[in-house]
C-alpha cells in the first residue's frame, strides 16, 4: 500500500512546477506507442517529439513508451518514413513494393495486469508497386480524424493524424518555453548547455548532474508514477555511466553537428545526421557506444533546460 509521503511528494511536485492536472477516464493513464515496420526507414513522432529512429533495412515489431510525448488537447501521430540503408555505406533510392510501417497510439491503465489498451489514434500504410506510399484503412478509422498526407514521392513520405483527449497530466515544462529559432547564437548557446554537462560528467560531479538532470527527473517522476524525484533520476539513470568503471567518457563529439528544433518550435537538440550528439561513453572491453539523448527548452530568461 503507497504511504502519504508519495501522495504528498506528488503534490509537491505539481506545485513547484506550477502544473495544472488534467482530467482523464483513467486512474494513472500509460500512453504506449506500437509499432511495425517492413523495409523502409522511419522517424516516428508524437507531437513532433521524435519516439522512434531507425534508419536500416530490416523487420521491427515493438512496444514505446509515450507518455511524456502527450499533451492536453490536440495531439498529433507523425511517420517521416524514407528508403532504408541496405548497409552503412549504401542507401536504397526507392521504398521497396511491399515495405509498410504501422503506428498505433493507445492508452491503458499503468498497473492494468490484464494489458487492456485503447487506440488512441493509428497510421497504417504500404508501398505499391510505383515505389509510392498508401494509407490503409483500418476499424478505428471512423472514431478517428483523418489520416493525410503531407509528402509522398518514390523517396520520401510524411503522413500524419490528429486525436484530441485529456491526457490527465499537467502540462509539461517545455510547453511554456520560448519558440526557438535556427540561429547560429542557439546553436553557439545550447553547445555551452552540453559542454556544461559533458564537463560535468568528466569530473564525475554527481551533485552538479543531478542539479541539470533535476527538471527531467521530475517530470519523468510525475509520468510514471514514482515516488520523489529520486526514484525520477533512477528511472532515466541519471550519472550511471559517469560512474560505471567499465566506460570511459568519448571526447566531446561534434563533427559534422547541426541545431535540430522540434516539438513544433519548443524544444531542440544538436545532432549529425545519424541523429548522435555530442557526449558519448565507450565500453572500455567491447568498444560499444553508449549514446546519450538530450532535448531542451529555452524559458523565458533565455536558459535552455534539460528536459528530456
């Protein structure tokens, strides 16, 4: 049985982030995002806030997590799908004839033993034999608004869908931040907020991480249900490869580097092409990379916070 102290830490929470709760038909509602894919390459966004990239040719079924990609109101299911690489080098110039990808957005109960979902929202579509994309219409397509396309051609297809809900969470930080523009000063600044971290993360100042990790911990904390915002910097294992004996800290990468802005203008991210940032371990025995994934915001004292 959950003690007071979690419900107070909740209400704590709420009222140091000037949150505001929405109302939902579930008691701690869980957004997943399913997905299957065919041969093709996709970016897949909820509210234009990348959940999935995958970029080589192969098969895909898998369950994402969503939830902190929900919104109040409107909230928008995006596939950005292109030709896949066969390899690291050679990349197809046309979608396969049969490749198709299908996402799902759906909502259940967090602690529901029985998994039950309901479909929030769907895109379906395959590729015929001129190399070109078509939606598939499915059962819930009448319960839904319609799915259209913004791009398609032999080599790049967008389409989207929109399902409007009370999420029955607050609204999130970033939402109130600033609209970034594609500057060179926005560049120039959020490389400062990443070689902050990155320096951070080399003198092993885990107090220093943990204040940068803070807003991310507590939003992740109120997403999932946890406790305080602790169990926030577990979850997203704040300092963890910092203080794992077995990698070493990459230098600072920033070949080839470019500002990314998402979430509709709120949120941004410097990566390469391949979608990899700037700071980086190594697995000292293996040699595998361990990526880390960063999305800020700008408030409205021009800060970027790390957010998710």
């Amino acid at each position: 049985m959950l003690n007071n102290n979690y419900y107070f830490t909740i209400f704590l929470l709420l009222i140091m982030s000037n949150f505001t709760m929405a109302e939902s038909k579930y008691k701690k509602p869980y957004y997943g995002i399913k997905l299957d894919l065919t041969q093709v390459g996709v970016d897949i966004r909820l509210n234009d806030i990348p959940i999935y990239y995958d970029d080589e040719k192969g098969q895909l079924s898998v369950d994402l997590p969503a939830t902190t990609s929900v919104i109040n109101g409107k909230n928008e299911l995006k596939i950005i799908a292109f030709p896949p690489y066969i390899d690291d080098e050679n990349k197809m110039d046309k979608f396969l004839p049969g490749a198709e990808v299908s996402v799902t957005l759906y909502v259940q109960e967090y602690d529901d033993q029985s998994n039950t979902k309901e479909t929030l929202s769907n895109i379906s579509i395959k590729y015929n034999n001129d190399h070109k994309a078509e939606i598939l219409t499915s059962s819930y397509d009448s319960e839904q608004s319609e799915a259209k396309f913004i791009k398609n051609t032999t080599n790049s297809t967008i389409v989207n869908r929109t399902a409007e809900f009370k999420s029955g969470f607050p609204t999130w930080q970033w939402q109130s931040g600033v609209d970034i523009e594609n500057t060179k000063d926005n560049f120039n600044t959020l490389l400062s907020a990443y070689k902050n971290i990155y320096s951070s993360f080399k003198e092993k100042n885990s107090a220093k991480v943990k204040d940068l990790y803070k807003n991310r911990a507590k939003e992740t904390a109120i997403a999932f249900y946890l406790e305080n915002i602790e169990q926030g910097h577990s979850k997203i294992s704040t300092g963890e490869d910092m203080n794992d004996p077995s990698l070493k800290l990459h230098d600072f990468w920033l070949e080839n580097m470019f500002l990314d802005i998402f979430a509709n203008g709120k949120m941004a991210r410097i990566i390469d092409k391949d979608n990899d940032q700037p700071i980086l371990f190594v697995d000292k025995e293996s040699g595998t990379l361990h990526l880390h994934k960063f999305g800020f915001y700008k408030n409205k004292n021009n800060e970027w916070i790390l957010i998710r």
